[in-house]
C-alpha cells in the first residue's frame, strides 16, 4: 500500500495519461484515421515493441523499441515526399493502440493467474511506462506536429541540417518529459528522493535512451525517402542493443548470487545469526534512499552491507551472536581489512571491497570526514550494523522489542557525531524510529 502522497503522485500521472487516451480515441472516431495504413503499421511496431523489453539496474523496465516507434510516429513529417496529416491526437491514439495490444493479455488473465506468471510489482511498472510513454508521445507530437500541419516547419528543408536539429530539439525535450515522469513514479513507488531519482534517469538517457532517440529520430526522417521500409531497416540496431544489455542483465545477476552467496556463508557458518545480513542491507539502503542516494549508489551499498560480515570467517572463534559493533574498534577494523581482502577476489565491484574496508573506521566528523575520508556508504553500515547487532542484544537479554528499539537508537544517539555519523543516525531515527 502506497502512502496518500505517493499513491496521488502515480494516481495523477496514469490519470492523466487516460484521460489523454480517452480524448485522443473520441478526436480520432470523429474525424476517421488519417493514412490509416501508416496508423496501422506504427501500432503494430509499438505493440511489438512492448512485448520485447528489458529490465534496467533499479528493477526499471524499458521497451526500447515500443518507445522509439512511438517517438517516430509523433515526429513523422513526410513519408516517401508526400505530406502526412495525422496530427497530435492520432500520434496519442495510435501510441495508446499498440500500448493497449500488449498490455491486453496481461490485464485478460485473472489476478491470480498473473500472480504466478510474474512478480506482482511487474505489472505496475508495466503500467507506468505505459503511461510514462503515452504521455511522453503526446508531449513530442504537441510541439512537432503543430508546427508541420501549419506549415511552419516548411520553411526548413527535409533534406537540410536544420530540420535535423529541429527534430532533435523535439526529442531531447521529450526525454526530458519522461525522465522527470519516470523520476515521479519512482519517488511514488520505491520512496527514493525525487533529485536522486531524476538524476538516475537522466543518467539513463546517455544509454539506452540515446538509442531510443536516435532510432526515433533515424525512423520519422528515414520514412520521408524509403517509407514505412524505415520501420523494421532502423528498429534492428535497437533490437541488438537489447541483446547486450540483456547479456549487462545477466552479469548483474551473476553478481547478485556471488553476493548471496557471501553473505550466507556466515551464517551457515555459524558466525553470524541468520538474516543478520539481509537486516542490515535493508536498513542501510533505506537510510540511503532517505540520504537522496541514487540507484547505483544503492546497489552497491547493498553489496557492501550484505558482505559487511564476511572477514569474520577468518575468526578462530565466533564473535557470540556475531556482533561486532561490540568488539574492540582495532578488531572491527582487522575484520574490515580481511573481509576487503576476500571481496576483492570475488570479481564484486572494487568499491564494494573499498567500501568494507572503511566500515570500521571511526567516525571524526570535522571538514576531512565532510570531504570524504571515510565513503559514505561505510558510515551508513557502520549505524545499520550497530542498530542491529544492539537490537539483537537486547533481545537476548529478554527487553521488550519496543523498549529495546528505544534503548539502541538512544545508544546511537549518544554515539552521534563522535563514533557515528550525526546525518546516518538522524536518518536512522527517521526510518526506523
């Protein structure tokens, strides 16, 4: 359940994408499909295009080829030297066309049938960048088409570099439009600050959204010479870009299981209590995101804080309930050293290892520390490994879970700005108080 803010900021974007569609829909039954052979085929690539997606760092869905038919049909000027004249609301509709097609057998299938087929949290990202891409098209076609069925845009030559630049203008505006939705509905959903989320997004465009761009781009001036050839001649590049970023995909999971794997082995080992791992990566990468951390930044930090606990392996004797927020701070730091040591060899990315390494160091505070001394994220674990290992504590002494959670942030509190981070604590207390 999202919260009331949230849920109204997703409730207002997938509202007004519907009523775009629905407005486009009645525009298009009064006045009949323009080129409808045109219409047809740019619905059937986007509906296409839709089935064939993949899945960015974020747990974010993309339809790269989806997004780039759509794109073309609201930039589309000429097509083999003649004029079209679709207009604003037919790009909408034709995009709402092929969006619907592949969503419909999704939404066909009982809840229950779709919960077994997929993760349930599928079909609401499905359904933001539904909306995400109608409303992106419709933003596109509204400044494009316009200024084409007006004549204005005949003052540029189809063939010249200012047409060109004219419609590259159009796109780098439209991607704009859907970063900033897409940051919207992620800030809604996942609770990530909104300049975190935008920056990721932004961050994004000079990957996969570039390729989108161009191929809309490549498709709405290539169909002014070859017509609708244009369509599967320049969609094929975007088809094998998806393969490498599926190929990106799969490394990415590789990790992942390395990282399980790691992260289990202390507790299979019996040096650390089970779920020990997964409690501090939770609770550090929700003080991250109320830090304004961003995706990338997330993803490692809950690398590190799922292999914080690994340089205990080389321990003779376990630390009793594995809490080494309890040790003296030179054994934290030899852990820390050796548990580097180990990632550094697991092929995780380097600043993973880097990051334990400094986990244990102290907390100075100062203008060195506020430059950077000890990362981030290593004094973000450092509070999250604490928090649980005292909690823990507590529990074994028989404390209330209530009591007990008020007696460790009370000792992090005291431990703020000299052992630990004041901002990590204070966010600590935001999201777990």
């Amino acid at each position: 359940m999202l919260p009331g803010a949230a849920y109204g900021g997703v409730a207002a974007v997938h509202g007004a994408a519907l009523a775009l569609l629905a407005m486009a829909f009645g525009v298009v039954a009064v006045r009949g499909v323009a080129e409808p052979g045109v219409a047809l085929a740019f619905t059937v690539l986007i509906a296409l295009g839709e089935c064939v997606r993949i899945t960015l760092p974020g747990d974010r869905e993309q339809a790269p080829i989806g997004a780039a038919g759509a794109l073309a049909y609201a930039l589309l000027g000429p097509l083999r030297g003649l004029p079209t004249g679709h207009g604003v609301f037919q790009a909408v509709a034709v995009t709402g066309a092929g969006l619907l097609l592949a969503l419909l057998p999704a939404l066909l299938l009982p809840h229950g049938a779709r919960r077994h087929r997929q993760a349930p949290w599928r079909d609401q990202v499905r359904l933001d960048g539904a909306a995400r891409r109608l409303l992106g098209a419709g933003f596109a076609a509204a400044i494009f088409q316009p200024l084409y069925t007006s004549g204005a845009v005949d003052r540029f030559s189809a063939d010249g570099p200012v047409y060109g630049v004219f419609l590259t203008l159009v796109a780098a505006l439209a991607a704009l439009c859907d970063a900033s939705l897409a940051a919207l509905l992620r800030r809604a959903r996942s609770g990530l600050r909104f300049p975190a989320a935008l920056e990721d997004e932004l961050r994004s465009l000079f990957g996969i959204g570039t390729a989108i761009a161009a191929t809309g781009l490549l498709v709405s001036l290539a169909a002014g010479e070859v017509g609708l050839w244009a369509l599967p001649l320049f969609c094929a590049p975007l088809l094998l870009a998806q393969v490498s970023f599926r190929r990106a995909a799969a490394v990415r999971a590789t990790t992942g299981q390395t990282i399980a794997s790691l992260a289990r082995a202390t507790e299979v080992a019996g040096y650390t209590p089970p779920g020990h791992a997964r409690r501090v990566a939770d609770t550090a990468c929700a003080i991250g995101r109320e830090l304004g951390l961003g995706t990338r930044e997330l993803a490692l930090l809950e690398y590190a804080a799922l292999m914080h606990d690994v340089g205990q392996l080389s321990l003779v004797e376990p630390v009793p309930d594995g809490a080494t927020a309890l040790l003296p701070d030179e054994e934290q730091r030899r852990i820390a050293r050796l548990g580097s040591e180990v990632i550094m060899r697991t092929g995780v990315p380097r600043k993973v290892a880097e990051q334990v390494a400094r986990l244990a160091d102290p907390w100075q505070g100062g203008p060195a520390a506020a430059d950077g001394e000890v990362p981030l994220a290593a004094r973000i674990i450092r509070v999250a490994n604490a928090h649980d290992d005292l909690l823990t504590a507590a529990r074994g002494r028989g404390v209330g879970e209530a009591v007990g959670r008020l007696e460790v942030l009370e000792t992090l509190r005291l431990g703020r700005g000299r052992v630990y981070d004041a901002r990590v604590v204070d966010a600590l207390v935001r999201v777990r108080g």
